[in-house]
C-alpha cells in the first residue's frame, strides 16, 4: 500500500495529462471500431436482403419452369387415350406391343414439342424394364439402377422431382449428361409405370444467368436428401459438394468458414422442389471497402494521435514552463535567497498569475523590511523606556524613605501624602505590564485622589459605585486616571463650591461599564464639540486634550471598534465620560457571572 501511495504522488501534471490525452485517444479508437463493426454489421445484413430478393427472383423462375413441367406431366397422366394404350401393352418387350409403343411414342413427341427446352419425357415399365423415350427410343434398364423407383413407388405421394436419377438415361449415355426428372406414378393393367420429363439441369443457367452482386459470387444448389446436384460461378471449387452436408442452415444468412476464407451464405428452401439454395459470397468481397476505409481510418486516427500528442507536448510546454518559473521563483523565497522578479513573456492567465506573484514577493519584502523597522524601533523605544524607568523606580525609593523620615518625626499627615504618592508610581509602574485588574485601577485611583483631595482641601467629595463581581476583570492600565486628572482640573477646580466626583463600575448586559461624573463648571454644546473633535483628531498635536485623546486612541487599538465612548456635559451642571466595552474582549471574563455572554 505505502508503495502504491508513493508511486501516485510520484505522477506528476505530465504524466497526468499524458494517462489523460492517450485515455481519451483509446476511447476515441474504441468509439472508431465499435461504429465499424456496427457499419460491418449493418452491411451484411443488408447484404443479405439483397442476396434473398436476389434468391427469390431465381428460385421463383426455377419454380415457374418445374411448375410447368409438372403441369406437362399431369396433362400426359390426364390423357385418356394414353392411358389406354398403356393398359393394352402392359408388356413392353411383347411382340404385339410395337405398334403401341409407336402410338406412345407419338403422343409423347407431341407434348414434348411444347417445350423445346425438354430433353426427353419416356416412360419406364417396370414389368419389361425398358424405356420408351422420344430422345432414345427404347432402351433396357439394369434392376439395381431403379432401387429409387422402389422408394418412391413406397410412398404416397404420387409425383416427385430428382436429380441425376440412375436410369432415366440409357447406359451408353449415363454420366455424359445431368439430368432433372420429374416423375410420376402412371396407372397400368397388373404394374404402376412411371412418366418421366427429363431437362438438362444447365437449362438452370437461363434463370441463374450472370449473378455477379460481388465478384467470385456463386450459386449451390442440393437436394432435399443433401446431394449437391448444381453449382454456378464455383466459388468454393472442389469443398462446394461438402457445403450441404457440413451446415445445418438453421438461419437465413450465416458466415461460414470453408478452407480457411469466410463466405457469407444465403439459404432459401424451395416448398415446390424442397431443394435448398445457398448464394456464397466472398467475405472479403462484401467488406473490401470496409477494410479499405477502415485501412484509411487507422492511418487518420494515427496521424491524428501523432497530432495530439505534439500539440500536447506545446501546450504543456507552454503551460509547465510558467509553472516551473514560479516554482523556482518560490524555492528561491522559501531558502531566503536574493529574489529576482520573474520575466513575464505573456499577459495571460500564467502572465497575470507571474505578475501577480512578482508583485506578491515585492509586497511581501517590502512588508518584511517595514516590520523588520518596526522592530528595531521598538527596541529603541523599549531601550528609552527602560532608560526612562531609572527616574520613577528613584523617585518611587526617595518617597519611601521621606515616608519612613515623616512616621519617626510625627508627621503623620505628610507621611500619608508621600504614601499615597509612592503607592501611586508603584501601581503606574505595574512591574511593566499592559493590564491591571478593576481592584488595583480602584486603588491607584483612590491614591491618587487623595493627593488632589490634599492639594484641594474640601473643594470635592468623592462617591464610589463599585459592582464587587467585576473586581477581578483585567482593564487597560491608566484607563480612568486621564479622565478623573481631567474632570479635577477642568470641572472640579473651577467650581466656588464644593463638588462632587463619582465614579462607577459595573456590567450592563454585555457591557463593562466605567462612567465617570462631576458636578464641575461643565460645558455648553459648542464646547463640547470642539472637544470631543479634538479627542477624535487622528493627526496633530493638542495640549490641552492630549491625555484624553491618547486614551481614545488607546482604547480603539486595543478594544476594537465596538467600544462605546460617551461623554455629556452641561454648563454649570458637570460633565459625564463613560466607557462601555464589551466583556468577551476582557481578561477574566470567564470567571464573571457574565461569562455566558458571546463567549
């Protein structure tokens, strides 16, 4: 089985297509000769059809002229006076007899003028032996040579029809001639004498004629006891007299085989005769120019083939040479080695699919050595940042150690402040990382409101609405700080009275939410337009939205378009952010009883 696989992965399009062009010229060649033999098929049996409207056109003339034999030989047994001198004579070697048989003689003569192609008509009087004939006289009979009188005398029937029949000629003549006879049963005194109408059997020849349908084409002709007694045209020479007794012709036209050639045989009974009749025509007479056009189109399907295959071996070419081109331009890319675009020599689908795959690769190096930028820059940036780390980790120790200076000396309430103030760098450090759970963004922002409620003194309450289940959800670091650092300068600040920040978190549907409200200044309509557009500007540098903008843009990269930032704001009433985002691109949304939620 392993090599079966391996031998079919090694067929490659070539071979493919090579099993594929000769599958289909096999077929065609099985389609060719399958319509020749169909065509072969229908020619013999039309050939046949022919054969016997041929066969009985002669066999109906053959019928008309033994017909009128037969009538001959009725209107001589129907003769009144003929019967009665033969009742007179029964005898006729007697003496008293001559002057008799003369009269028969006579009377016979003058029937047989009725039809010149008679060769005799005699009768034969079993009780002397003799003969008399108008062709010969009167002549003797051997006994052992009218066995066949004995045969037909036994049978009912009271006429019959034979060929070559031993006696019907003298014995001086016997073999010289063939003969067809009639014969008939002739009532006598105490003996039944037989009439006899003899004609020479080429008188066959008149109704046979020239059968020449095909050449070599010949006539057989056998009794009903299977002697052959006649042939025409002699296609089967001396295996002609074996044609009757080998075939049982059971069918109208059959192909036999004698001495190696084919013959298609035709067969017709004859009811009058009850002879059997057989055409034998040449095979390859009949199929000369079937052979001779299936000759031709072997040579055309060849020629054909031998076209196929060369205009195959060019559009292969012409196809595998791209496909080898581009292959070769892949192996180049794959081993990273130089690429050179491909020479494109057609515009094609092989051009397009090179041209295409040229300005593939270049898109894809120009991608690489973009990226490969990219990555050196954020190394330069990772570099700076580290650099930049040094500042805030020393800051962050120099407040832990005034921390621990304020607690030894009392001063309690600064040593708070520089707490919160270290507990403030510590969680915006974070250890480098990118997201914080909702518990710690709650604690860096109470640090960090506690600083400014330190600066502010009494100039602003806060008020926390905080859902315990979303605690453990990671956000993005710094997320809510942007937005309260702007709600306290900007809203709170401003105020003459004391005012009121709250901040929320908590899931609504599908949605985090984080909302973040003041009772500030506020803004009008056109204010908060001009803002929110400056929040939005993509290009550009803003003082005075930068940490809001930097934090929309954030937001967008990291959460997708299907964040919702909202902000409202109405002048002398406060201002309103919120932030919705939806919980399956969240952290630990698993573990929320949200979790069900387009997970």
């Amino acid at each position: 089985m392993k090599k079966m696989g391996q031998r079919r992965k090694k067929l490659g399009i070539k071979q493919k297509l090579i099993l594929l062009v000769v599958g289909h010229l096999l077929l065609f060649f099985v389609l060719v000769y399958a319509l020749f033999f169909w065509f072969q098929s229908t020619l013999e049996n039309k050939v046949s059809v022919l054969a016997q409207q041929t066969m009985e056109t002669l066999m109906g003339n053959m019928e008309v002229y033994i017909g009128n034999n037969i009538r001959l030989s009725n209107a001589i047994a129907g003769d009144s006076g003929f019967n009665k001198l033969l009742r007179e004579n029964p005898d006729f070697s007697s003496s008293s007899s001559v002057w008799s048989m003369i009269q028969l003689l006579d009377k016979l003569k003058n029937y047989s003028v009725l039809n010149p192609y008679l060769y005799s008509v005699g009768v034969y009087n079993p009780e002397s032996g003799k003969v008399l004939s108008t062709a010969d006289g009167i002549y003797n009979t051997e006994p052992e040579q009218m066995g066949w009188i004995q045969q037909m005398l036994g049978q009912n029937e009271p006429l019959a029809i034979g060929a070559d029949l031993p006696g019907v000629l003298p014995s001086f003549k016997q073999g010289t001639q063939s003969m067809i006879t009639v014969v008939q049963k002739l009532p006598g005194k105490n003996h039944e004498n037989l009439l006899m109408i003899n004609f020479n059997k080429q008188v066959l020849d008149l109704f046979v004629g020239r059968i020449e349908l095909w050449n070599g084409t010949g006539i057989v002709i056998h009794s009903a006891g299977g002697d052959l007694f006649y042939t025409a045209g002699a296609p089967l020479g001396e295996s002609a007299g074996a044609l009757a007794v080998k075939e049982s012709f059971r069918q109208p036209y059959e192909t036999i085989r004698i001495d190696g050639n084919s013959y298609l045989a035709v067969h017709k009974r004859s009811e009058t005769t009850d002879w059997t009749i057989h055409m034998i025509i040449p095979y390859a007479e009949i199929m000369k120019d079937v052979l001779t056009m299936k000759r031709i189109a072997v040579a055309v399907l060849l020629v054909i083939a031998i076209f196929l295959l060369l205009l195959f071996h060019v559009l292969y070419l012409q196809i595998f040479n791209p496909i080898k081109r581009l292959i070769k331009g892949m192996l180049t890319i794959e081993k990273g080695l130089a690429f050179r675009p491909i020479p494109i020599k057609r515009m094609d689908e092989l051009g397009f699919l090179q041209q295409r795959f040229n300005d593939m690769v270049q898109n894809e190096q120009k991608m690489r050595r973009e990226i490969l930028e990219e990555q050196l820059h954020k190394r330069e940036i990772e570099l700076k940042f580290l650099q930049s780390q040094v500042n805030p980790h020393f800051l962050y120790n120099t407040l832990d150690s005034i921390y621990w200076v304020a607690e030894e000396s009392g001063v309690d309430e600064i040593g708070e402040v520089v707490l919160d103030l270290s507990n403030f760098f510590r969680l915006s450090l974070s250890r480098g990382k990118d997201f914080i759970t909702v518990e710690e963004t709650i604690e860096h922002l109470k640090g960090y409101i506690r600083i400014q409620q330190f600066r502010h003194t009494d100039k602003f309450e806060v008020h926390w609405d905080i859902d315990p289940a979303v605690s453990s959800l990671r956000i993005m670091k710094l997320m809510l700080q942007p937005i309260v650092e702007n709600s306290i300068v900007h809203g709170l600040e401003k105020a003459a009275d004391t005012c009121r920040l709250t901040i929320q978190i908590k899931c609504e549907g599908e949605y985090l939410t984080c909302r973040v409200t003041d009772t500030g200044i506020g803004m009008d309509e056109e204010g908060l337009w001009k803002l929110w557009n400056e929040i939005k500007r993509e290009h550009g540098s803003s003082d005075a939205t930068y940490g809001l903008r930097n934090l929309y843009q954030r937001l967008k990269i990291v959460y997708g378009d299907d964040m919702d930032f909202q902000m409202t704001s109405k002048l002398q009433e406060g201002t309103s952010v919120a932030i919705r985002i939806r919980l399956d691109r969240l952290e630990g949304a698993d573990t929320h009883e949200h979790k069900g939620n387009h997970r």
